[in-house]
C-alpha cells in the first residue's frame, strides 16, 4: 500500500529523508533536520505571501477554487445565501453547527443588546475630522473598544469570548453607520432593536426626520444577503492578521481593528471601488472591445477579474448578479451594469481570459449595488467589515483555542550586509551610489 509519507535526497550529501504528509502538508519543521553540517540552522522553506503554506488547521470555511465551492462549516454557500439570514450565518461560523429555535433567539436577543455604544464612544468618533475616511473611524473605533471593555482580555476565558464576540457583532452596524453618518455632517441615529440585523443598520444611516424607519424589505433582505456571503472566506489577508495579531494573546478588539486596517487596504476590501472607476473610464457599453482589448496588451487590469483562489466562477459573485437586479426593481437600474454585463460577457469569450482561468470575483457586481442603494464608495470596505466581523471571531477563537498554535513568528532569509563596523562619518566609505543605497530603503 502506498504510504503517506515523502522522501527527500538531499543532493549536496547524498543523504535521504522520509517525511510524513498529513491532510495533504509536511509540516516545514520536518525540514530542520535536512542539514549538511550538524551546526546548520536547517532547511526552510520560502514562500513570501503565504501562497502554498497552510498557516493553521481549520474547520470553518471550506474552498475549492478550481471548481468554485464555498462552504461554511461544511454548507453550500448558495444555500446559506438562499435560505439563511446573516445573524443565522454568523451563529454557524462562530459556534459551528445551524442554531436550534430556541438559541437562535437567544443569540439574536444577546446581539440586540449589545448595539448600543457607550456614549463616549460617540463623543470619541465626533472628534474625527469631518471628511474623515469611514474606514479609518472604524479601525480607530474598534481598536478603541479595547479600553472600554478591559476584561477582553481574558482571552482564555470561554465567558469572555462569548461576551465580546456578541458586542463586536452588535457594535459594527452601529459604528459604521455613526461613521457614515459623520462624514454626511448629520446626526447619529441609534439602534432600533425592534428591526432586523441589516434593517436596524439602514435605519441608522438613512433615517432622517420620520419617528420609525421603515427599511425596505427588498433592500433589506439584500444586504442581508450581501452580509452572508461576505462572513468569512478562510485564511484572507484580513484574517491572517486576526490571527497574526491575535497570537500575541491581545484582546480581540485590537485584534479585529487591525484584521479591519488590513481590509482597509485597495487589495482587499477596495476592489469593488476599483469596479466602479474602471467601468465609469470605459462610459458605455461602445466602448467595452477597446477596454478589453487594453487589458489583454497589459494596460491595466479588467478589475473584478480573476482572484487568487478561485479560478472559476467565484460562487458569490453568480448570487451578487442575481441580486443586483432585485435591487435594481427598488432602486432603478445603476447605468453601469449594462457596462459591467457586456465586459463579463466579452471577456468569458476571449482566449486571454479563457486560458488564465479570469472569471468575475465578489467584487465585480457588489460595488453596483451599493452605489444603487446609495452607499458612497467610501463605505464599501465598512459594508465587508460588518458581516466578516463573525469570520475574524470565529477563526480568532480557533487559534486561541488550538494547542499547536503559537505567537506568529515567521523566518527570513537574511540577504543583507555581512558584519561592518562603525567607523567615523570622515573616515565612511561612499557606497558605489550613495542616492541608490539610500533610497532603495524607503
Ligand atoms: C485578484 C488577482 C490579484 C489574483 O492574482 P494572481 O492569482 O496573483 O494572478 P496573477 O496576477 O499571477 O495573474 C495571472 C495572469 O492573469 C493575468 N490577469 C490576472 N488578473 C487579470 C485581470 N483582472 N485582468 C487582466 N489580466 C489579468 C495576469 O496579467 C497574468 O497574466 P500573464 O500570465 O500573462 O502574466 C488578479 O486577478 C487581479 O489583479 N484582479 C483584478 C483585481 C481584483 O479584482 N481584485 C479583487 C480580488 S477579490
């Protein structure tokens, strides 16, 4: 019988090595005893952005990039996207199984507390500037929830852990909507416990003089439905940071601030804004060829295209399509989806994009709908950290919990200067390009 296991020659003594492989991995510390010498360090692996390194072991979210699968705890992420709601979802992430009636009313109850925010954190959101970024009021805020909640930090403590990831759930749809509502220069609005997840979160960014907002139930059950599908996608860029950060053993608001700076960035959380730019240059449907044609000679990229795991259609983004035109009934259609449908269908049918495996991502339609339902782009990296907040908790618990974890620590391949020593700025040998060996550094 074949064994689970692999053999290495190492060609510079000759000797072999046979390494077990488990759930498809050799663990890299199997590679330390692979040495010439017995005072090597070992051989390592380099492998810059993680791009083939398993970094944990989880059981919240599975995907299969070549066939375009999403599951979460092991269900089809079109069934959630159909039949489930976002505060369902977020229970499965976070506890691992679909709640039963009774704790599916207590977890929504428990949520609903906590949507409320110390009225010093409204005094400490005012103190943004008035064009300030929503994005960074919520990565300030958040990481300002550390202060006021110090028994987070009792990270082992399975009480505290429950008690913060309800707050954190129910805090995000405040503190964006608070941002929202202070780069608009208007009042905040507090939560309304008598409406829905997403329907109590419109109704603190658009409500305006009427005694009870009542959020349309199309738009409603949209972002709803937008908030499932963006809860969690496995070890992410923003999620490697939770845990990252997380491994220090800090509390899990500072940790979530920086997994929300990570999504912060134009890479992660911004690309949907880049859609929307790219489809706005290319104007009309006409001119749909010339811009494909520009991004085959390398000219930019077709954004909303292609995506490092799934090389296929991104599941989410055939729902998105779908509930684009839903939205479209409510709101009227957003002009640029005629642009964006013709791309997609130009581009499904070009070689250049056949070969590479270019299909449309989460993002090619999602910054549509936004736009159609009024979100400025500014809140399109806000409108992810919402509903991702119970993927970060959820895979922050994993690591805290897991035994093989520890502090984040990863190796270099130090290729720099071997040892100089300081020597008078007189007597300083000039480098061969002083402008070069300085600038490259910064
Ligand atoms: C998401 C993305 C970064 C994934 O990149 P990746 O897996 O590292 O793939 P690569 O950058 O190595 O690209 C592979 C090939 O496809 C091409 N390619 C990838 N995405 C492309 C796009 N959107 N438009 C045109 N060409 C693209 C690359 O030029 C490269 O071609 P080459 O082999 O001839 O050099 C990339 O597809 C991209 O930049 N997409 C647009 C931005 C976007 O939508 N990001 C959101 C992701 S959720």
């Amino acid at each position: 019988m074949a064994k689970d296991t692999l053999t290495i020659t190492d060609n510079r003594t000759g000797k072999q090595y046979e390494i077990p492989i488990e759930h498809g991995a050799i663990r890299a510390m199997d590679l330390r005893q692979i040495q010439v010498a017995a005072a090597d360090f070992g051989l390592m692996t380099y492998d810059p952005a993680f791009t083939n390194t398993a970094s944990c072991k989880s059981r919240i979210t599975y995907i299969d990039g070549d066939n375009g699968i999403l599951r979460y705890r092991g269900y089809p992420i079109e069934e959630l996207a159909e039949k489930s709601d976002y505060l369902e979802t977020a229970y499965l992430i976070v506890k691992g199984e679909l709640p039963n009636r009774q704790h599916f009313d207590m977890w929504k109850r428990n949520i609903t507390l906590h949507t409320m925010v110390h009225e010093n954190v409204k005094k400490f959101m005012d103190g943004f500037r008035y064009d300030a970024h929503p994005m960074g009021m919520l990565v300030g805020t958040i990481g300002a929830l550390s202060t006021f909640y110090p028994d987070a930090k009792n990270i082992f403590d399975l009480e505290s852990r429950r008690v913060q990831t309800r707050r954190l759930i129910g805090k995000m749809p405040t503190i964006a909507a608070f941002a929202y509502r202070h780069s608009r220069g208007l009042p905040y609005v507090y939560p309304d416990n008598d409406l829905s997840y997403t329907g109590n979160f419109l109704s603190m960014l658009f409500k305006m003089t009427e005694l009870v907002y009542k959020p349309n139930p199309v738009l409603e059950r949209a972002l709803d439905v937008l908030f499932v599908l963006h809860a969690d996608h496995e070890q992410n860029c923003s999620t490697n940071a939770v845990r990252s950060v997380g491994s220090s053993q800090v509390d899990p608001y500072s940790a979530v601030a920086a997994a929300a700076a990570a999504l912060y960035g134009p890479l992660h959380g911004g690309a949907n804004e880049a859609v929307i730019h790219m489809l706005m240059e290319i104007g009309s449907i006409d001119n749909v060829p010339a811009a494909v044609k520009k991004f085959k000679a390398g000219e930019g990229r077709l954004m909303g295209f292609g995506h490092r795991v799934y090389k296929n259609y991104d599941p989410r983004a055939k729902i998105i399509k779908r509930i684009a035109e839903e939205v479209f009934e409510v709101t009227g259609k957003n002009p640029l989806i005629d642009i964006a449908v013709e791309l997609e269908r130009i581009a499904l049918q070009d070689d250049y994009f056949v070969k590479r495996k270019l299909y449309p991502n989460v993002d090619f339609y999602s910054g549509i709908i936004y736009q159609a339902m009024g979100f400025p782009m500014t809140m399109f990296p806000v409108l992810f950290a919402i509903p991702r907040t119970s993927g970060w908790l959820a895979q922050w618990a994993e690591m805290v919990r897991d035994s093989e974890q520890k502090i984040a620590r990863p190796r270099q391949l130090y290729v720099g200067e071997e040892i100089r020593h300081w020597a008078p700025v007189a007597q300083r040998p000039e480098p061969a390009s002083r402008e070069d060996a300085v600038t490259e550094q910064i």
